[in-house]
C-alpha cells in the first residue's frame, strides 16, 4: 500500500491542486455533487493530467478502461489498487468503490455519498471521509504537541489517528463499526503510519487497562429520532455517546493528561451544557476540570432546519424535532470543543465555559485551562504577583451614566472581549482602569497596590477580577 502513496504522491495528486482546478475553498464540497456545483463539477472533471485522472476516478467515482489507467501509473500501482480493495470492475472498466482523497499531506480511503452526480443510499455503517468542516473544527482543537500516549475514541477513517501520529508517540485509535476498522487499517497502510494501533471497540471496551496522555474524540450527536447512522447518532438526547465516553474517562486518563473533543449538546432550562457534561464524568469528576469553548450556538428552530436542510427531509422532521425540544427543555443547541483535564495532584478542580472568536485557536483554549489550573495551583498567589501583566488590546469598554446630583455620573462599565473569547463583563470603573494601566512593566503587584490605594477593596477581591481578566483575554501574562 506504501506504494500506493508513494505513487499518489508522486503523481502531483494534492489538496491543493484539486482546490484551483475546481475553484474550491474546502474540499469536502466536491464530495457532495449537488445541482448547479454537481454540474459544473462534472465539467471540469474533463480534461488531461494525471491528477485530473485519479480526481474523476477517485473522488469523482467515474469508471475508466484498464488502459487508461495504465497509461497514467505503473502495472504493479493498478494492481495495488485492485488488490487493496480501492478498485473494483464495473463490466470491462474499473472504478473507484470509495473516495481516495488527499487531506493535509495524508491520503484518506472512505466511502463516497455520490458516483457522479448520482446518490448512493447510505448504509447504516457508511464512514465519513473525515473532511467536513466539523471534522476539520475537530482536528484544529487539538493539541498537536509531542505527547506519549494518544487514543482517539470514534476514529472513523482515522484522519485524527493520523494526524495525531505525526507527534504522539503511540497511538491507539478505536471504533465501532467494523466498516471504520477496515478504512482506518488501510489507510494507515497508505500514509506509513506504523504507530498507530486501530482496534473494533465499543468506547473503552476492548483497551484491558490501557491509559493514556491525551483522549480525542468527535463522537455522533444527532438525536436518533432523525438518524440511525453509526456515524452520526447519538441516542434519545443526542448526548449519550458522549454520556458513556465521559463517564468511563477518567480512569483512562494518566493525571495531566487532557481530553480534546468535538462537542454539540443543549444548553437545557435551569441545566447549561457544562453542567451536564460535568454530571456525565460521574464520580471521577471529582479529579477532573472542565473547558467547553463554544463556536456556535443555535436556537432550536435554526438547528431543526439546518438538520433538515442537510437530509432533505420533509415537514414532519420538524414536527419531530419541536418535540425533541420540548421533551428535553432545550433553549439552545451548541457546538464546540471541549478539554477535560485530569488533575495531577489534589487541588480544588474548576469548570469554565468561553465564547470563542473567530479565529482563536487550539493555543488559546489550552492557555485558558492552563491559566485554570494555575489559579488553583498552591503557588499562584506569590508567582502571579511577581508577573508582568499587559493589556491584550482586544477588548473595549462602554459607560454607563446616570444623571447624580445635577451631574452625569458614570456608574458602572461593561467590557467587552472580542479576543481570543467574546466575552461582556458587568464592572466597576476601577476594573477598567486596572485593564488599562497593565503595561507589561508594573508587576502584577504594584498594579493591584495601585488600584487598592484607589479604591480601598480588598486585595483578595482584586486578585479575583484580576484572574478574571486573564482568563477573558484581556489581560495577557
Ligand atoms: C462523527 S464520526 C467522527 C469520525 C472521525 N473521528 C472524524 O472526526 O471525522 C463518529 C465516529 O464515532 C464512531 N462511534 C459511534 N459510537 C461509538 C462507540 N460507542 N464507540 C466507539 N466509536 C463509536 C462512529 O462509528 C464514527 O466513526
């Protein structure tokens, strides 16, 4: 299979290529054909060079003569291909049974949704290329540090896996479909990835005793009333998947060790999301903190229709979905990525939910539970004062006025973050003050004895604003 890759490689056959050729900004919609694109698509698959070739062949699921092949790659690669499943007969030519994409320097095996403009029936266990904007929100919320130890639980085609290899020293990645098993062999095979182990595993079910530094996981969230897909259900709720994941993580985790994953949920009357995720690591959530950084949030409606938008499903999906709202008291729905941190040693453990902005990253959700946990560390008081805080410059602040004594008074300010957390904090003047007169110079100290002298509160209640404006961007230390 490595020479398979290699070929592929060789052949010029990269993300960036197929990007210009079909004018895309993200490859995932040249595996979905639809309408005018789908036409459009068929078009520019005509034409010469190689890369175009295996494009029509490969993503485009069109059929080719034996020669043809030949004529773009050498007999042992076309015999590879056959051999390895990614070419099947269709009458005397052959053809592309799944996709065979090229992702971030990797090639990915999968099942296609399409042959040509036509759709194929999904099977219950269809596996997802692994390249769709939730999957990539997926890998970019990821720590890509060196790590020892690495599991992703829901590999599917194995693209975190892989990608993880790339700096975890050992990877173990884990499904329940046999389908994903036999995709996520294969492609490892293609990309030479010999550290990663992929095993059939109901979550934990089939590790013995294993634990590990990190924990990945993007793991189906769709209410089972509107999809029976392996990939995409996730039980009565939407949340039991990530229920049993959560539940059995703790003792998987080594102390330190951080748990990345995709998450969508309900934020549910009286019961927000982190609350419930919380609730869901049981008794072992004792040793753990929780970080959901929330990327977008939608009213139920809004959510409803995307869902049916994206099946084309009819008007009594909806009636269905208004009553999976009601039934779990659901006033918002989210989507976002999530830490869970396994406490290295006994401290109080704390849960924190951000907004993110735009373009924040995986660096910044990490600084934010590294901030966390440093808050609660039994040094942090004497280390933080002796540390020189600057304002970040993304945020502003608006006044409030009230008319006191024939005088317009301001009585109180809201700041508003817009980096890397979209953040408003309800505050004193003071609190802005203290925002802006952190220069990178004054200590953390000096800056907390100057508005101590200004306003006479207490330096415990100042350390916590203080810790407040770090943990919101505001101030960077
Ligand atoms: C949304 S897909 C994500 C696939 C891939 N990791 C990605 O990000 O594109 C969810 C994956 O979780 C797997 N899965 C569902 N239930 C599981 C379970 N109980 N244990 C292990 N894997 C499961 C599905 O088979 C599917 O491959």
């Amino acid at each position: 299979m490595k020479l398979v890759g290699d070929y592929l490689r060789s052949a010029g056959y990269t993300a960036e290529f197929l990007l210009t050729h079909f004018s895309l900004p993200r490859l995932h919609h040249l595996f979905y054909p639809l309408g005018r694109q789908g036409e459009r698509f068929a078009q520019l698959y005509r034409g010469p060079g190689t890369p175009l070739f295996l494009a029509r062949v490969f993503i485009g699921g069109y059929s080719e003569s034996k020669d043809a092949f030949l004529a773009h790659m050498p007999e042992a690669v076309f015999d590879a291909l056959r051999e390895n499943g990614l070419l099947e007969q269709a009458g005397t030519d052959w053809r592309a049974p799944g996709l065979l994409f090229p992702y971030d320097g990797l090639f990915i095996n999968a099942d296609r949704a399409f042959r040509g403009q036509e759709r194929m029936l999904p099977d219950r266990n269809y596996v997802a290329g692994g390249a769709d904007p939730t999957s990539v929100a997926f890998y970019e919320g990821i720590a890509a540090t060196p790590c020892r130890t690495l599991l992703e639980v829901g590999t599917g085609s194995g693209v975190g896996a892989l990608l993880a290899s790339r700096y975890a020293e050992q990877v173990w990645a884990v499904d329940i479909n046999p389908r994903s098993i036999t995709y996520a062999r294969r492609n490892c095979a293609l990309n030479g990835a010999h550290r990663v182990t992929v095993m059939e595993s109901d979550l934990y079910s089939a590790l013995g005793d294993l634990r590990f530094e990190r924990i990945l996981a993007n793991l189906p969230f769709v209410p089972s009333t509107e999809s029976t897909a392996v990939f995409a259900a996730g039980g009565d709720d939407g949340e039991r998947i990530l229920a049993g994941f959560l539940e059995g993580v703790v003792e998987r985790l080594e102390p330190g060790g951080r748990v990345y994953a995709l998450v969508m949920g309900a934020d549910r009357e009286d019961d927000p999301f982190e609350a419930r995720i919380r609730r869901y690591l049981g008794a072992g959530g004792e040793e753990c903190d929780v970080a959901l950084f929330s990327s977008k949030t939608m009213t139920p409606m809004e959510f409803a229709f995307d869902q049916i938008l994206l099946k084309n499903s009819d008007s009594a999906a909806l009636y269905r979905w208004i009553g999976f709202f009601e039934q779990f008291h659901v006033q918002q729905m989210v989507l976002g990525n999530l830490i869970v941190q396994r406490r290295r040693e006994e401290r109080p453990v704390f849960t924190v939910r951000r907004t993110l902005s735009s373009n924040a990253s995986i660096a910044d959700m990490d600084q934010l539970a590294d901030w966390e946990t440093r808050c609660l560390s039994r040094d942090f008081v004497p280390s933080v004062l002796a540390s020189k805080p600057r304002t970040s410059g993304h945020w502003e602040a608006l006044s409030k006025h009230q008319l006191r004594d024939g005088q317009m008074t301001t009585i109180s300010y809201s700041i508003l973050a817009s980096h890397p957390f979209v953040e408003t904090i309800e505050c004193a003047p003071w609190v802005v003050s203290m925002a802006s007169k952190a220069n990178g110079e004054l200590t953390t100290s000096q800056l907390l004895g100057m508005v101590q002298q200004q306003t006479g509160q207490p330096g415990e209640a100042l350390l916590g604003v203080f810790a407040q404006l770090v943990g919101t961007g505001i101030l960077e230390i």
